[in-house]
C-alpha cells in the first residue's frame, strides 16, 4: 500500500534533537510535494510576557524555516499557546495533518515519570500516524 502525505506536522522545541526530525520531515515532504506545518507552543502565560515569547517563538520558526526548508519546500509557520501535547493535537485536527512527526528525547522510566513526555501524550491521543525520531546514541 501507497501511501501519500500532503500535510505533515513538524512540532518543534528549538532543542537540537528537533534537528533529525525536521530533516525527515524535509526528505518526506519533498518525494511526497507536501506542505510542512513547522508548529511552535508556547506555555500558557497570564502577563504581557504571552506576547514577547510568541513573538521570539515566531521569529525562532522563521529562522529555522530559512535554514532547514527554503527555497523549496513549501510551509507555514504557527504558533501557538498552551500545553504543549494539547496544541499539538488540537494543530493536527486543524491542519488536517497526515502525518506528524516529532523528536522524543528517549526517556524511560523515573525521568519519564518525573518530567512527563509530550510526544507520548501526543502518540495517544493523535488521530494519524504520528513518527518519532530519538537522538542519535540512545538505544
């Protein structure tokens, strides 16, 4: 079975281990001419700050876009506000995403627990596939 992607969402925090999958995101956008939602959240904030971080995160995206995916591979940048996970399902809907692909930093057990995992709580409650891609030297 052939399957197509039109629209993959590419949720980013801005730490390296986004790297990989923005670039695969790339590779599969480009042998399947799809547009790439490249999605930023930012925590919920009651103070003007709300403002100053949306914009920061923005402007992050646009930099991210210009190095990773311009000139050819089309996209749109969003941002938004909230819990991370919530946003990040709330944005696939949206979007209508086929596909969403993220980087996990491979925690297990205590630290897991501890911390929590957005792209766990994204892979269950995601109505599409949803890739994930650990740092390189992790098992």
């Amino acid at each position: 079975m052939k399957v197509k992607c039109r629209r993959i969402l590419c949720p980013i925090d801005f730490d390296r281990i986004s790297i990989p999958a923005i670039e695969f995101a790339r590779e599969l956008a480009r042998r399947n001419d799809a547009l790439i939602y490249l999605l930023s959240v930012v925590p919920k904030e009651r103070t003007r700050l709300k403002t100053e971080l949306e914009q920061v995160a923005h402007d992050s995206l646009r930099a991210v876009a210009r190095k990773w995916l311009e000139p050819k591979i089309p996209h749109r940048i969003v941002v938004r506000t909230g819990q991370p996970a919530k946003a990040v399902v709330k944005a696939e809907a949206e979007f209508k995403a086929d596909l969403v692909v993220m980087a996990t930093h491979g925690r297990t057990g205590r630290s897991l627990a501890r911390l929590g995992s957005v792209t766990d709580e994204v892979v269950r409650c995601s109505t599409c596939p949803v890739l994930t891609l650990r740092p390189s030297g992790h098992e």
